[in-house]
C-alpha cells in the first residue's frame, strides 16, 4: 500500500487540478502537452511527446486514455528520480510561480530541493501582519513585506509562531514562558522548542521539523507548519457542538449523527451550497476548478452579506455589476473589493481564485464562515439538543496526539474517523507493532457491504492488540470500534498512547523496559538530587495538584529555568492551581518535552495524564545526561 500523508495528499491535489485544466477531475495527453507549453519549456515536439506517452504509459492503468487523481498518486509516488520525473516537475511549478530551494536539513537528505508556493506566503504574511499588528512584543518583525522573504527570518526567533498557537487554540501557551528580551542562541532555541511542542500539542503534524529548520527559515517547512496553525484556527468552530447553528445545514433524511461526521472541509462545502440554492444558483463541489469564474462567491458574499436586520450590524449592499466582466480575472478582482467591504478578503488574489488554488481558497471560505455564517439555529425541528455534545478533554488530547503522528486521514472526529481502523493500524506501526496491510480492506468501501469491511478491520485490530502489542483488551471487540464506543474504544487509544511514550523512554534507556514505578523511582531520585523537598507517592498523589512536583522536576533538569516568583506555593485555590498547571505545562514544552496532557489534567490529577507528563519530562531528562 503506498502510505501517502495528508500533506502530502493536498499538496498532490494542487499538482492535478494545475495539469487538470477543464477540471474534469482527469488528465489526457492534451492537457500534459500543454502544461510544457504553458510553463514556456524550450523542448522539441518529438520530446514532449516522448514524455507524455511515457507519463500515459505509466499512469493510465486502466487504459482509458487519461488519468484520474487515484492514478495520479501512484505514478507521482513512482517519479522520485529520472529527467521525466525532473522534467515533469519543473513544468509544473514553472507554471505556478513556485520557487524551488534546495533543502540541507538534517531532518531530509543533503541536496534534495523542496519548492513552496510565493502565493501562499503572500497570503499568510498578510495574515499574520493583521493578527498581530497591535502585539507590542511582534513589533519587532511585524509588519513583514509580503514581497520579500521578511517571513522566513521573523520566524526564527520563536515569538511570532508562540503568539499565533495562542491565537489558534487560546492558552495553549502560558506567555510568562515566552522568553521576549535580550534573546540569546539559547532562549531562542527554548522558545522554538516551546512552539514546536505546543504546536504538537494542538495536533499539527511536526515530525520531520527541528528547531533548527526554524531557526534557518527554511521555507517549505515555515510554510507547511504555519498553514497547519492558521487552519486549525480557522476551523475551530466549523463544528457542530462549538455552532449549532449549523443544524440548519441538515439534509432531509439525515440524522444529527450524520452532521456530526463531516470534516470541517465537507460542512464549509455544504454550508456555501446552503446559500448557493436560497440564491438559486448552481452548486459547487470543491473549492478550486468550481469557483475559478468568481460566479459562486458573488451570489455566496451576496447571500451572507448583512441585511440590516439584526440590531447593531449594519447592512452591506454587495455590488452584483462586477458578474458582467467578461474577463476572469477582472471579474475576481471586482469581487474582492466587495468581500473587502465585508471585511474578508484575506488569503486569496484574484489570481489565486482564477487559478483554483485549494488551499488558499478554502482559507478564504473558512474565514468568510467565520466572520458572516447567516445561519438560523432552528426552532421548530424536533431536534435532541443534548446529543450535541463536545469532545471531552481526554479525547481532544487523544486526537492531536494522533494526529501530531500525522496519521492519514487526519482525525476531526475521534469514534467515527477510526470507525475503519485504518488510522488504529498506523498507530500500531509507530509503536513498532507490525501490520500485514494485505488483511487490511483499504477506502473507498462499497456502498453495499461496506460496513462489513471496516468491521473486519477492527476486528484485525483487536486481534493485534490482544496478540503482538499485549493489551489488556478483555471485553474489547472490533464491533466496540467500529460502533464507536467510547469507553472501549479510549481504552484500545489510552493502551496505545502509554505504548508510544514508554518506548520512548526504552529507546533512550538501551532498551530496559520501563513501569509506572520505574518513572515514579527516578521523579523522587532527581527530586532528591536536586534538593528539591517535594516528591511523589505515584500519579495519583494530591500534591500533584500544585504541579509543585512536576515543576521542580522541571528546574532540576534545567537548574535556574522555573521562576518560582511567579508561583504560589501555599494554601492555593483552584484559579492558583490552575495558574501553576499552566506554567508547568508550558515550562516542560519549553525545556523540550512533547507534553500532550492540559493543565486541567494536573489540577484534577488524572492519573493516566500525570503519567505522560512525567514520562516526557524522564526522557527530557535523559537526552540532558
């Protein structure tokens, strides 16, 4: 099976829609003649017709004379090496404005090249300039010139990336841990470590990036973790139970379950249709070839544009007349000035929206949901409000874990999007567990029996749990996954969680296996060590609800790094406790631990929580020996 990230996949879907030009969601040998000639490459006839037929050869499996996006995936995978391979490349980012770089990071070979897209950067400079323009600590970089490459150096301290996680997901970061003066190599690199980790936490993707590809600003890498931040910000609230007004956005036949599965990508989709047919015009069905004419966002800015109705929100007359350009591009860039009106034009040229550009065009969408969603909750629909519940703290931690893997598909929603087990297997292979993927059924399912495949993958689940990791899975089976059963399914996540952190550590100690008490013995030790008086009696201890212990365990490693001034020490009530928590969740960030727990999990002392703070905070301490 090729294993293809969702990175990797989004940024495979841009290269297909630039060679798909009619959008017809296929490529033919036309349409590869003319992305050579599109990209101006000086090659002779008999050339280009050489490495079309070669790239049809290799890419039309099923001899249907053009190649579909699934096709499109295996022959890119297969093109790592080879002038066709050079060649086809080039003409595609030639074509998009993309700058090539060379990469030497130690994360990625020596010598290989990695390009990004001038479009993007443009687009979350900008985004960024508005975010933090009245921050007096960014004052130093912001605003940046989204002209130049000011991005790629403002990065490199650390403090712009911290302020945009806290805009994200609000307090991930404690801001009394962001060192902000007189910066030296080393605060800086603690800083870099605090939002890397941080931004771990929330659930982005940062395996394969180190402090240092930060601190050089290498672009591909600011890029790509940057558009994660921005987009978990940007659909914080594309969510049923943080936006019930979405209800409004159900389908006849369909129950609240049914809404609840969409992706924030399927509801915002949903959501412009909802006003496309009140507006009576066509449907759209993504956010790129559809939308190229602007036709869409005329009638969609037209249709959520305020009326004047609601007290205290004045009406926007949005000017339709920019529809009669004959001209693409005009025609975009009339419309913009009108979603300017509305204060939303951010993330997107006219040429990115003529152009389709996906990424930056669902940008563009998210923020205009987010700013004008007109939507009405319902009143009359016989709708059991209560089942709209949130996601519980334990789960969203157990989401961005999985997702900081950079499991594929990502996980939006934790029981149905492992309904499948697909993302249970992967897990299973970053704890060394090996998977034979040909017991695996593989999406798409048929709509006939479909359930029964997913079912049987749970099932294989189970087994490999039971049999090669050694859970504890008594009364687990693959139907409990599949169905979605809370407590057996965080039962299987919590088990696979607590394999992954212990590993760590067994990498780290020459491959002693590691226990609860072995943790809890070298807490006391390097507590004692370090003439701490505190201690603890194991992951269930009240003191531990200061998060006293797990900030002098943090002060030990690092001598001198924890400000006690800032902490109170004694007779605290439950804001104090959760001051403090704050401050050690960051503070062990900070000192290089890739802490998933929250600060709630300190005060309330959660045993299984506690434990991987403490964990993280060993192999920290390790890696310093």
């Amino acid at each position: 099976m090729t294993h293809v990230s969702g990175d990797e996949l989004e940024e495979l879907r841009e290269a297909f829609q630039k060679v798909d030009i009619d959008g017809n969601g296929f490529i033919s040998s036309n349409e590869l003649d003319q992305l050579f000639k599109a990209a101006n490459f000086q090659l002779p006839g008999y050339r280009v017709r050489e490495i079309t037929q070669s790239l049809m050869a290799r890419g039309d499996l099923n001899k249907d004379g053009k190649i579909s996006f699934d096709e499109f995936i295996i022959i890119f995978s297969d093109l790592k090496s080879g002038d066709i391979a050079k060649t086809f490349r080039k003409a595609i980012n030639k074509k998009e404005g993309i700058t090539a770089i060379g990469g030497t990071s130690q994360q990625y070979c020596a010598g290989t090249q990695h390009s990004y897209s001038e479009e993007e950067k443009y687009a979350f400079v900008n985004w960024v300039n508005k975010a933090l323009e009245k921050d007096p600590d960014c004052k130093h970089v912001i605003p940046m010139d989204p002209n130049s490459d000011d991005l790629f150096s403002a990065v490199g301290d650390g403090i712009v990336l911290c302020k945009m996680i806290n805009l994200s997901v609000p307090d991930t970061i404690d801001e009394r841990t962001i060192n902000k003066k007189k910066l030296t190599p080393f605060t800086i690199q603690e800083n870099l470590n605090l939002a890397l980790n941080s931004s771990s936490a929330i659930g982005c993707h940062v395996v394969n990036i180190g402090a240092e590809d930060l601190k050089e600003g290498r672009p591909h890498l600011v890029l790509g973790l940057l558009w994660q931040v921005i987009k978990i910000g940007l659909f914080a609230d594309i969510e049923l139970s943080r936006n019930e007004a979405l209800v409004a956005l159900l389908r006849e036949g369909e129950s609240l379950e049914d809404l609840m599965k969409l992706s924030p990508e399927e509801l915002l989709l949903r959501w412009a249709n909802y006003h496309l047919e009140k507006a009576g015009c066509n449907k759209i069905n993504n956010f790129s070839s559809d939308i190229k004419d602007s036709k869409a966002y005329y009638s969609l800015l037209n249709e959520v544009a305020p009326k004047g109705d609601e007290e205290g929100i004045p009406a926007i007359q949005v000017d339709m007349s920019g529809l009669r350009e004959k001209d693409d591009l005009q025609r975009a860039e009339c419309m913009l000035v009108q979603a300017d009106r509305l204060g939303c034009r951010q993330f997107v040229t006219a040429t990115d929206v003529v152009r389709g550009n996906p990424k930056l065009n669902l940008a563009f969408i998210a923020n205009l949901f987010n700013k004008y969603p007109a939507l009405q909750k319902p009143e009359n629909q016989d709708i059991d409000w209560s089942s709209i519940e949130g996601e519980t703290r334990e789960e969203r931690t157990f989401r961005n874990w999985m997702n900081s893997l950079g499991v594929s598909p990502r996980v939006n929603h934790l029981y149905s999007d492992i309904s499948d087990a697909t993302v249970i297997f992967q897990l299973y292979e970053k704890i060394k567990v090996p998977v034979d993927w040909n017991k695996v059924n593989k999406p798409p399912y048929p709509k006939l029996g479909g359930n029964m495949k997913k079912l049987e993958n749970c099932n294989y689940a189970v087994e490999l749990g039971k049999s090669h990791a050694k859970f504890s899975l008594v009364g687990i089976a693959g139907q409990d996954l599949n169905e979605g059963n809370r407590t057996l399914t965080q039962a299987l996540l919590w088990q696979l969680m607590r394999k992954y952190t212990l590993n760590m550590l067994e990498e780290l100690g020459d491959g002693q296996k590691v226990t609860d008490d072995t943790i809890v013995t070298w807490v006391n030790r390097i507590l004692q060590e370090a003439g701490k008086c505190s201690s603890i009696s194991g992951f269930k201890d009240p003191k531990i609800s200061t998060s006293l212990p797990v900030l002098d365990v943090i002060d030990a490693i690092q001598p001198g790094s924890v400000r006690y001034d800032l902490l109170k020490t004694e007779d605290l009530t439950d804001e104090e406790k959760l001051n403090n928590a704050k401050y050690a969740i960051s503070m062990a960030r900070k000192i290089g631990s890739r802490v998933y727990a929250l600060p709630e999990d300190l005060v309330e002392v959660k045993p299984k929580m506690v434990m991987t703070v403490f964990a993280c905070l060993m192999g920290s301490g390790m890696k310093r020996v």
